[in-house]
C-alpha cells in the first residue's frame, strides 16, 4: 500500500512540475524567447516504427516515469526546447516528432489520432523505452 501511495505522490509531483514549467512556456510563445540548443536544429535518434518508417526521438534525463512530450498543430520536437531540459533535471524527458513533421518520415496512413496513438506506441517500444509513462501535450492556439 506505501508503495501505491509513493507513486501516486510521485505522480502528482512530476504533473506540478511539469505544468509548472510548461507555463512559462506558453507565456512565451508571444515573448522573445529563444530555443538555442542546436539538438532541435537535427534528427536526434530515428528509430524505426515500420519498414521504411522511422520517427524522430530526443530523449534527455534520466529516471521514472518517462514524461513523453507530444505537441499540436504541426509542431515537433523543437516546440518543448525551453521545458524538456527543466523536466530532464528530475526525470527521463522524451519529445518526438510525429509522422511526416521534423525529421520523421511521412505516414501512408491518414493522421488520425488512433494511428498517432499506434506511432507513439511503436516508437517507444523500438526505442525500448519502458513504463511508467507520463504523456503530456499542449494544442497551442493559432491566434
């Protein structure tokens, strides 16, 4: 019972945290700040999903749960810069690029959330990256 109870104070630790930097974030998006760190200028790791597919990863961190950032509205990798680094200091931290943006190959399959969901699945089974996962996506506004 401790153990349940340590996980879910754990839990609802690294979702602060995460919200916690994530909001700078969003305030930012209409200030001058700058992502530099030339990682999101290249593929990081592309891992094969499919035969002839490969997506791209960029995990940084380490520790459990894994926090998998997933962004909206065409944005890659490059859309977490100013928070995967803040996560990655207390936990592994991974932003991927889905199907056909960044430096991910294209999908034969429509971009339905069902096939994004399967691409996330597989992508993090190649690159054998274990549960507990802690998913978090922002849809930005494009206003």
């Amino acid at each position: 019972m401790e153990h349940v109870v340590a996980a879910e104070a754990f839990r609802r630790w690294i979702s602060t945290l995460v919200l916690a930097a994530a909001l700078p974030v969003l305030a930012a998006q209409k200030s001058t700040a700058v992502i530099d760190d030339p990682a999101y200028t290249h593929a990081q790791r592309l891992v094969t999903v499919e035969v002839g597919r490969r997506l791209n990863l960029y995990c940084t961190g380490r520790g459990a749960p894994t926090v998998v950032f997933d962004s909206g509205l065409g944005d890659g990798t490059k859309a977490w810069g100013l928070v995967q680094s803040v996560i990655a200091a207390h936990t592994r931290a991974c932003s991927y690029d889905r199907a056909g943006l960044g430096f991910s190959d294209p999908s034969a399959r429509p971009g339905t959330s069902a096939n994004s969901v399967d691409g996330l699945h597989r992508l993090l089974h190649a690159a054998g990256i274990k549960p507990p996962y802690r998913p978090w996506s922002v849809i930005r506004s494009a206003a």
